[in-house]
C-alpha cells in the first residue's frame, strides 16, 4: 500500500534528492511572503491558505510547477 502525503515535509522528503532544496526555496518564499499563511497538502501538492486556498507548487518528472489558486488574483491578473 502506498503512503499517503500529508504533510509539506513529507512532500520534499519524498522527492528526488536533487529538487529537494528547489522545493525548499519555494516554501521558504511562500512562508516569508505570507508567513500566516496555513500550509498543508491540497491536490496532492503543498497548497498554501491565507483568506482562501491562494497558491501551491510541485516537482513534476522534468520541471517545477507554481499554481496561482486564488480566484480572484487569477482574474485581476488575466
């Protein structure tokens, strides 16, 4: 049976050891940016919450994935 992710640092854990500290980076600028933001694992990626779910990212095979979620912003910034 596969483990679930459920946190952020099982997330990075569990990645490749070469896109581990990209993944760090990441979550740092986040939680420097907005640190009350609430993070957790949306979508099966690190998702961040602050006033409703606003961004995530992840590791795909060849590339890294950042994720604008807030309605809003998407659509001021269209």
């Amino acid at each position: 049976m596969r483990h679930e992710i459920t946190t952020v640092d099982e997330y990075i854990a569990a990645a490749p050891p070469e896109r581990q500290a990209t993944l760090r980076r990441l979550r740092s600028l986040i939680r420097s940016t907005v640190p009350e933001a609430n993070e957790r694992i949306e979508y099966g990626m690190p998702s961040y919450e602050y006033h409703g779910l606003f961004c995530g990212f992840a590791a795909q095979k060849r590339y890294f994935s950042f994720y604008v979620l807030h309605g809003a912003a998407v659509d001021a910034h269209r």
